[in-house]
C-alpha cells in the first residue's frame, strides 16, 4: 500500500493525512514510489505547519 517505507511513515504526517480526506484519497492513488517521495518530504519537515502544507499540497497537485 505504501511501498517500503510504510512502516516509517511519520505519526505527524499520518494524522494530518487523516485530517484532510481529499488528501488522504489522493496519497492513496498515488505509486508506491511516489508515496514515498512523500514520506521522505514528511520526514524532513521541522513543524507542524510544514506538514500541513505538504498534505494541503496533495490536492492541489
């Protein structure tokens, strides 16, 4: 479902996701490796507001 890293999937980007269905459906389309590209971008984020952003951004793309 989520590639290799679905077990690093980081709790901060995993609640936002479950915060925003339109974006959790749209991760949810994505290929495996794009759905990790995501996570990496989680994983480097420094505050709660980056990762809203990069959610927020899995609609508008």
């Amino acid at each position: 479902m989520y590639g290799d890293d679905s077990y690093n999937m980081p709790l901060g980007f995993a609640m936002a996701l479950a915060g925003n269905p339109r974006a959790m459906n749209a991760f949810m389309k994505m290929e495996d490796e794009k759905q990790d590209q995501i996570i990496e971008q989680a994983k480097s984020t420094k505050t709660k507001r980056e990762m809203q952003q990069l959610v927020d951004r899995l609609v508008i793309n």
